[in-house]
C-alpha cells in the first residue's frame, strides 16, 4: 500500500529555480503540475467478488515525513517510532464500492490522519482489517483496526501496537472469527542503548574447503554486536490471537519471528525464528532459522528445519541453498506441509538429472514424507486445486526454460503430466496464468470448472502489441477456448474473474486519451451492452490529453527488430513544426535468443499518462520523448548476453537514433540519453563510448563493475573469471572518453544491491577531473527510488536545467 501525507506545508524548503540558490528548487510550473496531479484511489477486491474497499491515495508525502527516523539493520530499514518498515507510503481514506449496485459508501469511525499502510479482507468478506500508523509521541506505533461491511464502521481492534518490521503484522485465522497478530513485547522492553565505548574489533573469518560462493553486495549490514542487539530488539514480537471483540490470547513466549503463518484448518501455526550467528556479510534474509510447527498454545509439535547461516551461494543464477527451502502449508489441504530439497547441493554447476525434489508431510507429521514431484530443474511453486489437481511449476534461468505439471497431490503414485513447456522470455508463446479464487478460508485455489477446466489470463503479447485474454483450457483434452480479449482501441486488462465460468469480469479499459478506469464486464450479454461503469475517475492533466503517442518499430543493424514508444506533446506537427529536442529513457535487458529479443512489448492503445517518474515529464517542456526502446543483449547458443554488450549497446541506440532522425521528428545534434539505475549505468556507457548524444542523465546508478564482483543483473559469472568483460562493461574505466554532459542523480541513502552512492560520487570525480562536464546531485534521506514531493521537484528541475542548457538550442 503506498501513499502520504506531508506533516508541514508543501511548500517547506522550496524555493524559486535560480543556478546559485541553494536548498531545493522548483521546476517549471508545467512541470509542478505532474507531481502534484490527483492520484487514482487504490481497489482492493473482496474474497466473494462482489465488494471492494476504495483507498484514497493522497499527493506525495513531504521531506519531513520521508526523514523520520530510521534504523538500518541487517539489511533492513526500520522506523523506531513504530516497529515497522521506515518506507511506508500511506492511504487516507476508505470507502466501499459495491459491484453489483456500483454505489460506494462512506466509512465512519475512521482515525484523524488516516495513515493505511495495509488491508486484509476477512474470508467471508465482512470485515476488513487495517493497520492505521500513528506517529505522535508516546502513541506512536502501528495500530490495528476493523472495519464492519455491513454497518460501514470502524473501530480501533487492539490498544496494544502490532511489530510490523518483518510484514505487515496481522492476518486472518481461517475461519474469519479472529486475527493472527504480531505483538510490540509489553513489560520492560526497550530498545538497548548503546554507551558507545567498543567491546573489541568487528571479526569475520573464512574457514578452508567452504568451496566457492557468491556474495552479492548488500547495504544496510550489522557492523558490531551493539547492532545485532538492537537487531534482536527490533525482530522480537509476542504473538497472539485476537477475536473480534479485541480480546487477546498470547501465544507462548516473545521470540524472533520472521514469518508466521496459520494452518488451512486453523490449528497449527508454521512459524519462521531468525537464530544466531548473525552475519556482517549478508541480509537477515540469509541468516539462519528454527522451521518449526507449533500449536496455539505457542508449543513446538514438529520440528520442519534447522537452517544454517548462509554467507553466500555457489556461483550461477539457479543456485539454492542445499538443505529445505520454500516450506508452505498445502492450502487445499488440512494441515500439510510441502517443501522443496535440491539434490545437487544448490550448486547448478554440478551434472545431476534431478535437480529438486518437492516434498509433502501432513499432521501429525509421522513417517517419511511423501515425494510429490522430482524435478529436472528448480522447483517455483504451486497452484493448489483439490487432491487430484495441481498445477506445479519448475524453470531453469540459464536457459530460460519453464515447465508446468500437472500433479495430483493425494495420490503421489500418479505420475506428473506435461501442461506446458517452454521458453520464459517468449512472451509470444507464454499461456498465461492459472486465476486463483479464495476458498472459503480466504486461500488461493485453482478456479476449477467441469472436465477439470482452469481459467488463463494472459498478457496477448503479439506483434501487434499486448492484448490481454482469458482463456478456459482443459487439463484433460488441452483443448483451449478464448472467452475474452482486449480489442483495438482499447486496452483492458481483466483485475478479477467474478464468476465460477469466467463470464463476469471485473476489468480496466484505458485508451491513449482515457485514465485506466473500473468496468464490469458481463460476457453473456451482447457485444454493446457488456460493459458497466464502476468508477470515473477524470483525466488527472487535461493540458496534456492530447499527447501523441505512436508504437514504432524498426531494426538493428544486425536484423534484431526493436520497438519503441514514441511520445510527441499536444498539437505537434512535424511538417510544420520541425524537429524537436528529444529525450530517450531506456532499460536493457538480457535475452538467450534473438527471436525473443526482438518481440514487441508495450500496447498502442495504453493511456498516454505523463508520469513526474519517466521521461514523459518533458513533454510538458516541449521535449520530444522516445520511452523504452528496446535495448536487447543478446547471448545466442552458449555465448553469454555480456559478452558483446557494448557492441550491442551502441547498435541498439544508433538505430533509435537513425530512426527518430529519419521520422524528423528529432535531429542528430539534440538528443538526450538517460536512464535510472541499470539504465544509468547504460547511459554512462552510452556516453564513453559514442558521440550520439549532446547529454545524458543518470540516476541511481552503478558505473564500476568491480565494486559488484559476485555479479549483477543477470551477469552470474564472478569477477574474477570474466575480468574482461567486467572491464569493458564499467564506464568509470572509461571516464576520460566521456565528452558529453553527465548529470548524475542518487539518493544519499541508496540501499539497492550495488548501486551505492559511492558509484555516482566516484564516477563524478572521475569525469570532474579529467575536465569532463558533469554535475553530481545528491538527494537527502531518499533510497534508491524518491519519495519526497521536494525531493521529485528537485529532480524535475535538474532534469530540465541540464536538458535547456545541453540540449534544447545545442548546435551540430
């Protein structure tokens, strides 16, 4: 759940745009307009499909809101005011829609300075519950509250805050008579303080025969014991159960919990402990823990797993760790466990013919478990139906191969059968997704039909763009029927089926001119009168509804086909109006074959919103923006996608830029190249290596690849056995061929894998040194996306600063 609210006024700290005025700046009023245009309420369906909440998402939350306090722990960030994640972003208000009727209804007893940071329907749809967080003084922490369907009320449920630091902190037991929740400890506990006198040197060691790991760079790690303790402190919660009057049951003693969860039947809990030795080396994702069974009195009756600390995996993107992994409870079922154990040691590198196999043990837990699947690649979930109809799925990332079977969980002799087989990057070929429903326990469950049919809902990638469908497809004859699919000039996406046969649909239509909106779809009218209204909510920029907007496609020197949006502003002709200044905003991505590299992406009939994030937002300054062009890296057979990856970033950007030239809606002296994390690192390199652009904007990037040397992206091979291509790749080797100007934004609390501020301050240096032009601005308290309304403005302004100063009049 996202939003905020600013606890000052919006205009705190900022200032008129002026070079040598300091704090924060405004951009121009055009640009203004798009951050502080109104947000579309958030829809959150009921689990009967027939009522929805409406949550009110407010303008973006202010500096002083975004600089709460935060620790940063193990990897994680935590506000310790309210025992929860510190990057909540919060909606203000609740109403409920009712589908049948369309009619929404106002919610009373809500709290002043509604703050929802997340909901959770009970199972037969009556209640809602929802955490409010609250941040004044001594109430400080996150509150549990109920909201009552039939009367429209609210209600605080608890007096006690939850400890939401590792989730959200609640959820429904099956049965919808009660809560499951995470409790701050009572009694004397306080966070410990630090007197800042060291006990001794910070030690890590490595002992021989570990065999080689891969040790991605993580931020945000324990440093000392003083931190582990305040860790402990943070990750300790007492849980219970709560009725529905708010009478509380504590469930044993408090402990470490990463993850509790109930059984189907409501008797047992699956819980997760983080346990000792912590590591300075790795996330508390890593860190060792207790699988255990218990009962509601908080009583360990099985033991699942005792997980080992893990500082790192053996190299390759398939890798796993070698013990049990991925413990779930089997929904359809009472009380079930299911599991999967790699059987290659997790090393991908090791020659096996089953790679995983996937377990199943059902209370009391007596017995050797029962073997459901074995698998020649690694295990990926699965879809739970009934006892004779599952849906399991395995794929392998070195080739990009996915299989899906057909299981039947109560009869382990039945061999699987075969759904689908293929390549996961193929989004032309890809079947779509099984629709769950929640049974009556509020769990997902295969959406089961006569002769074992299941619905699929798709994306419809296809040269023509994506057009979203729902199919019903047989398990037993594989025969396929296609019961809706999104139509020219419309894109609609279906949110939810409503109906046992999949002919009521809950959908979003959207048109290039046209905000994405609410609709009921009922397939068993006719064709005109299919569609209802259920929300209306207006274009957000009507100075900006007549953007155009064209799907091009065209091809790389090397017959690769690419595609792009291109993005021209309100009432733009080229014949008469010439060639504009024009921002390119890219990502690349890495494929195993160029068939799969070169298919479309993206729809023409998508609404044309101008975000304050991407680079539409310069349409609203008379910019000319070509948004997502293909940047496809291709490794076909057993090449690696990296191994030519400049090669094939110069020829992905010299034919967008051919083709924009050609089209005359851009000239060769006037573009711009920018991007956001992997794709700051492609501007960089964009910038060393051609002269095809006047500027470039960089935010959140990484720019030397030593720094990453256990990988990135999907690079898998380590440092030290692909030097080459690791040396080739980082543009702060090539620093001193960087010729155009480099603005390089970060936040200076980036916490994302690899993309340290250090990254865009060193590269700074580098380019500032060797007489490059380049400027380095560094966002106050914002990670690796921004949050703050002072912080976007700033970034909007910068943006077009450097694009009217470099681009806009720039000369061939």
């Amino acid at each position: 759940m996202t939003s905020g609210n600013p606890l000052v006024p919006d205009t705190l700290g900022l200032m008129p745009a002026s070079p040598s005025a300091g704090g924060y700046q405004l951009p121009p009023p055009a640009l203004q307009a798009l951050v502080d245009a109104p947000r579309a309420p958030m829809l959150s369906l009921g689990p009967k499909r027939t009522l929805a909440a409406m949550v009110a998402m407010p303008p973006l939350p202010g500096i002083a809101e975004v600089a709460q306090p935060e620790l940063k722990l193990a990897g994680m960030r935590i506000n310790p005011r309210t025992y929860a994640a510190s990057n909540f972003t919060f909606g203000t208000g609740i109403s409920l829609l009712d589908i049948d009727t369309q009619q929404e209804s106002a919610v009373t007893g809500l709290p002043e300075g509604l703050r929802v940071a997340s909901l959770a329907w009970s199972p037969d749809q009556r209640y809602l519950a929802f955490t409010h967080v609250e941040y004044g003084g001594r109430n400080a922490g996150m509150e549990l509250w109920l909201l009552d369907t039939v009367s429209r009320a609210a209600r605080k449920l608890l007096k006690r805050p939850l400890n939401a630091v590792m989730g959200r902190g609640f959820g429904w037991r099956p049965d919808g008579k009660g809560l499951l929740v995470l409790l701050k400890p009572g009694g004397r506990y306080r966070a410990p303080l630090s007197d800042g006198i060291p006990r001794g040197p910070a030690v890590q060691d490595s002992a021989p025969g570990g065999g080689v790991k891969q040790l991605r760079t993580y931020q945000d790690l324990l440093k000392n014991e003083d931190d582990a303790r305040l860790f402990e402190h943070y990750i300790t919660t007492q849980l219970a159960i709560v009725d529905l009057s708010g009478k509380v049951k504590l469930v044993g003693k408090p402990a470490p919990y990463s993850r509790v969860v109930s059984s189907p039947d409501g008797k047992l809990l699956l819980t997760h402990t983080i346990t000792r030795p912590y590591s300075y080396l790795v996330p508390a994702h890593a860190f060792g823990e207790h699988i255990e069974v218990r009962g509601l009195d908080g009583r360990t009756v099985h033991t699942v797993a005792t997980l080992p600390l893990e500082e790192g995996l053996p190299p390759g993107n398939d890798a796993v760790p070698a013990g049990v992994r991925n413990v779930s409870w089997r929904v359809d079922a009472a009380a079930t466990l299911v599991w999967a154990e790699a059987q290659d040691g997790g090393d991908p590198a090791v020659a096996a013919d089953v790679r995983d196999i996937v377990y199943a043990h059902a209370a009391p837990f007596e017995g050797e478990p029962l073997v459901l699947a074995r698998l020649g690649s690694r295990y990926a979930g699965v879809a739970w139906g009934r006892g004779d109809v599952a849906l399991l799925n395995e794929r392998w990332w070195k080739t990009r191969a996915e299989k899906q079977w057909k299981i039947a969980p109560d009869m382990p002799a039945r061999e699987p059968e075969l759904v689908w087989s293929g390549s996961f990057e193929d989004r032309y070929a890809n079947p779509g997704r099984p629709v769950m429903r929640a049974d009556a326990a509020g769990l997902p469950r295969l959406l089961l039909g006569p002769d074992d049919t299941i619905l699929l809902d798709g994306a419809g990638a296809s040269p023509e763009g994506d057009r979203p469908f729902i199919d019903r497809f047989s398990l037993n004859t594989k025969k396929k029927e296609r019961l809706f699919q999104s139509a020219p000039p419309y894109f609609e996406n279906v949110a939810a089926v409503l109906n046992e046969d999949g002919t009521r649909l809950l959908c979003t239509r959207e048109a290039p001119a046209e905000r994405p909106n609410y609709y009921l779809r009922d397939l068993t009218r006719s064709a005109g009168r299919q569609l209802t209204p259920l929300t209306h909510f207006p274009h957000p920029l009507p100075q900006l509804r007549e953007v155009q907007k064209e799907q091009i496609r065209y091809r790389r020197q090397d017959g690769v086909d690419l595609t792009a949006t291109l993005l021209l502003p309100p009432g733009y002709e080229v014949q008469r109006d010439g060639p504009l200044p024009l921002l390119m905003w890219a990502y690349p991505h890495e494929f195993k074959s160029s068939a799969a590299a070169g298919q479309v992406t993206g729809s023409p009939y998508r609404f044309n919103a101008v975000s304050y994030w991407g680079p539409a937002a310069m349409l609203a300054a008379g910019y000319a923006v070509l948004d997502n062009p293909s940047f496809p890296i291709v490794g076909d057979g057993g090449a690696e996608p990296n191994d030519s990856y400049l090669a094939q970033l110069v020829a992905n950007a010299e034919a967008a830029v051919d083709e924009v030239v050609r089209r005359g809606v851009a000239e060769r002296h006037r573009i711009a190249v920018g991007g956001h994390s992997y794709g700051a690192f492609m501007t960089a390199n964009l910038l060393a290596h051609t002269r095809l652009f006047r500027a470039g904007i960089a935010r959140s990037g990484a720019y030397n690849r030593t720094l990453t040397p256990f990988g990135f992206q999907s690079e898998d091979r380590p440092f030290w056995t692909a030097q080459e291509v690791y040396q080739a790749m980082s543009p702060f080797n090539h620093a001193d061929r960087i010729k155009d100007a480099l603005l390089l934004i970060h936040g200076e609390q980036d916490n994302n894998s690899g993309t340290f501020p250090m990254q865009s301050e060193r590269l700074f240096q580098a380019v500032k040194g060797l007489g490059g032009t380049t400027r380095l601005v560094m966002l106050p308290n914002e990670s690796h996306a921004y949050r703050a309304r002072e912080s976007i403005l700033h970034m909007l302004y910068e943006t077009n600063a450097w694009l009217d100063k470099h681009v806009k009049d720039a000369r061939p």
